[in-house]
C-alpha cells in the first residue's frame, strides 16, 4: 500500500476530542506511523503522496460492540417495518414487497407495536387479509417474539408440532426454535448478499468494526462460519462471538471468546426479561429465565478452562442479579481467568448487582439508542416498567462511577446501525443524572470495543502504530449542540489509510 500523508485537518484522539492532537498524519501501509502539525512542509515528507482532507475534523473509526450482522442484512433485503405508523401502514408495506419478491416467504422485521397508533401487534387474520398466499413472518423489533401467517402457522406445525400462538404470536422457546430453523433454511446466497448490504451499511456511518454476535439460536455453525470469513476480507473487521454453549468451533478458529446473546432471559418489549415485580401493564407475567444459576456456573467453569471470555444476555433485575452472581463465583474460584467477561445489555441492575459487576471485573455492551427509543416517561419502558423502574433502565452514569468499563453497541437490527444514535443517548438519557459527557460517548463507541476485544494496542487511536481507520466530518462534534448529536453523518472513512468509494456505502434498504 505504501506511504502516504494526510493532511489540512483537525485530528482529534481520545480521552480528549475537544482539541486538536494533530493536523496531520503518515500512513504506511495500514499503519499510522507519525502524526503531528505541518508534516506537509517538512523535507522529510515533501515526496510523499498525500491526500488533503478538506479541513476535515478526523476521529478514529466507529466500532458497534454488539451487532447480529446477518440478520441485519438480512432486514435490507426484507419488508422494513420500523417506520410503519398504524396496523394500515404494516399491511400496505407487506403488500408492497409481496407484489415486488416473488421469495416464498415475506420475512418483515422491527415492527414495533408501541409505535403503532393502535398499541397493538396486528393479528394473524389480519396479515392473511394483506399476503394470503405465502408465508409472512414479522419479527418484533427486539427479536423475541415474531407474529406469523396462516400460511407460516401452517410450516410451524409441520417443523415444530407444539408450538403454541400466545396472543397470536409465538414468543418464548417457540419463537427461538422456529425462527432457528427459519434461519438455517434460507438460500446461502440470500445470506452472502445480506452480508454485504450489512457490511455496506456499516462504512457508510463510519463503523469499521463489529463485534458480530452469530449462531447459536439464530443461524448454524455454517452460518458463524460463512461470517467470519467474510469478515476476514480485506477492508472491515469483524469480532466473531459465536452463539453456542460448545467451545469447538472458537477453539478450532482461535476465537479466545464463546456466547454472546446467549439469554440469561428476554426482552422488555416482549414482556420477556426476567423481574423481581410483575409488569406494570401486564400483572400475570415477571418474565422467564432461560438459564438457571446450575446452568451459568457451568459456562463460567467452561469458559475458564479452554481459557475463553464469556458473553451473556441479561437485562431484567433478576438475570443480572443471577448472572452477576456466577461471574463473582467464577472470580473465586478461578481468579484471573474468570475476569473480563462481558454482560449484554444490563439494563436493569440493583445497586448490588452494580457493585458485585465491578468486583467482577465485567465489561458492559451497552445500547444507548435503547433510551432514545424507548426511554423517558411516555415511552415503552414506562409503560412495561412503571414510572420508578423506567427511571432506573440503563443507569450509564452510576455503571461509570462504579468503574465498570461501557462498550457502546446497537443490538442492530434492534436498533440502527448508527454510532451517533448511539451517542445521542448517552449523552441525553431521560434520566439527567445517568447523562454521559460527549468524550465518555465517543470512547464507549471508538476505544473500548476494542478493549473488549483485546486489541486495545492496535486499534481505536489515532497514533503510531496504530491501524488507520479514520473517518472525516465536516461538522465537529463538541460544537454540535447536545439535542443535535444524532443529525451529525461521516463524510469520508478510509480504512487502513484506504478510501472507502462512496459508492460502497449502502446508503438505503434495498
């Protein structure tokens, strides 16, 4: 690739974006190998190429902690519901891709009642009134639950003879078989094609990296596999988590790391997370464990002897707590080896559960565009939670005070693909006190992903030695108004010193 400088910028590093580190930079090869003021007038680099940027402000890269980067493909290439606004509008949009794929099955995705102006999911009778005649499957936006078909009903008796509608959606081990065997049977080129709308996607916000969460539930080890290597190509990074209980396929690919939405229970939104009181709006339910305290000490205990860091979903006050509790056994009794591993998601801890993360040396993914979506006093939380419990979701600040290490994340397809999103809620949770400063948002979605993924040294800054992942805005974050941070969008990203062509970026769902 050769040696190359950059140059006419702001270049600004972390822990402190406010201020210009350097206005220019020497990439050699993929590495970043001098940095300072003025480089350009130096004798010692006036033969080099070089590249103006414009005055650019320069970040190092985006990374998204938390990503099912084949299912979000998967949604490009489906009917998106998440801008549907009544039970009318999810019908025509299903009517409309139904007239435009001639595919078997309508695969719909993020449809989110509380957005619907009726509240509700709509109801099989309903879907069958807008595609008669194949079969539909829409998945919730927090993919536990998913509302199917006559048609899909019919295939769900076939492939899974006790599944149970609930309320005319399958929800709970229902839904996590059926859409496994959903998964597992779509064409390899639908997924290979969904892999590099999703990777396209991704550099067109500025994210370089994904932790992609895959297998296990929602794909086959095939699946995991067909990832990861195209991950491996040239031009984006990917951290593999494969989904599973059976280290053998992190062991024989050298991941140093197992789990990932591995569920200790559900979701909020499904009414599936496992709570210590019944749901506001729904009495008759406090949610499911999937795993019990038995089930975790085994993982943990697994984990430390292949020498594996370990990734777990938790999100309602009971999961963390039992989850927690496993991660501080595992510290007891395997000291060192038992530290780092991950929680996913953590949404609604008990101060113990804070302390005892801490003491454990966890690291958080946390989703903050969860709060900017469903946070707040008037928003889903509040009204699955109830007021006090809402205020509590997602407690950034109090995670920071108690030294835990936050990775930002977007559950994406769950939420977007997008790190300023992503920002956005850090900075401006409901909840004032919980608030994020604009440096601590911009490490949680730029440095410490690749902390978590142990490659700290070699990614997230902008210094030598360092990969050249960069991208260029035209407007500065810490001039950016705080109710603004999410309308600000990359203008240029180059990876390892490379331009990323505009053309490459995926700029709407196909």
């Amino acid at each position: 690739m050769g040696t190359r400088l950059f140059f006419h910028c702001s270049g600004r590093d972390l822990p402190d974006p406010a201020h210009p580190a350097f206005d220019s930079f020497v990439v050699s090869g993929n590495l970043i190998t001098q940095v300072g003021f003025g480089l350009e007038r130096h004798s010692a680099w006036k033969d080099l190429p070089r590249t103006d940027l414009g005055g650019a402000v320069v970040l190092p890269a985006f990374a998204d902690s938390h990503v099912h980067f084949l299912q979000t493909g998967l949604t490009f290439l489906g009917c998106r519901l998440d801008e549907a606004t009544s039970l009318d509008d999810v019908c025509d949009r299903l009517r409309h891709h139904a007239a435009r794929h001639a595919d078997d099955w309508i695969l719909a995705w993020n449809l989110d009642e509380t957005m619907l102006r009726e509240k509700r999911l709509p109801t099989v009778a309903e879907i069958d009134r807008a595609v008669p005649d194949r079969r539909v499957w829409i998945s919730r936006v927090d993919l536990h639950s998913a509302i199917p078909n006559s048609a899909a009903v019919r295939w769900a008796q076939q492939v899974h003879p006790t599944a149970t509608l609930h309320h005319d959606y399958y929800y709970r081990d229902d839904y996590v078989i059926l859409f496994s065997r959903l998964m597992r049977d779509l064409p390899r080129a639908m997924k290979e094609r969904a892999l590099e709308l999703a990777r396209r996607w991704c550099l067109g916000r500025g994210i370089t990296t994904v932790h992609a969460l895959e297998g296990g539930w929602a794909a086959t080890n095939d699946d995991v596999e067909l990832v990861a290597d195209f991950l491996a190509r040239p031009g984006f990074h990917g951290v593999v988590y494969h989904q599973s209980e059976d280290p053998a396929l992190a062991r024989r690919r050298g991941w140093p790391r197992l789990g990932g939405c591995l569920m200790v229970d559900g979701s909020f939104g499904s009414r599936t997370a496992a709570l210590s009181a019944p749901y506001a709006d729904d009495p008759t339910t406090s949610g499911v464990i999937y795993r019990d305290e038995t089930h975790l000490d085994r993982l943990v205990s697994l984990c430390a002897d292949h020498g594996l860091q370990l990734a777990m979903h938790a999100i309602g006050d009971v999961a963390i707590d039992r989850l927690v509790a496993a991660y501080r056994a595992g510290v007891r009794r395997y000291g060192s080896r038992a530290l780092g591993h991950r929680i996913e998601h953590f949404e609604l801890p008990t101060p113990t559960a804070i302390a005892g993360a801490a003491e454990a040396g966890a690291r958080l993914a946390v989703q903050p565009a969860f709060e900017v979506l469903w946070g707040g006093p008037a928003a889903m939380y509040a009204r699955r939670l109830g007021p006090e419990r809402a205020r509590r979701t997602n407690p950034f600040r109090t995670l920071r005070a108690h030294g835990l290490a936050l990775a930002g994340g977007s559950d994406s397809p769950v939420t977007p693909l997008d790190p300023f999103l992503g920002i956005h809620g850090f900075v401006n949770h409901p909840t004032p006190e919980e608030r994020l400063s604009l440096a601590e948002a911009l490490t949680a979605f730029i440095v410490a992903p690749h902390a978590f993924a142990g490659e700290e040294r070699l990614r997230g800054h902008l210094q030598p030695g360092f990969i050249a992942d960069f991208v260029c805005l035209r407007r500065d974050p810490c001039q950016v108004p705080a109710d603004q941070l999410r309308t600000l969008r990359v203008d240029r990203v180059f990876v390892g010193g490379q331009e990323v062509p505009p053309d490459h970026f995926q700029e709407e769902p196909a």
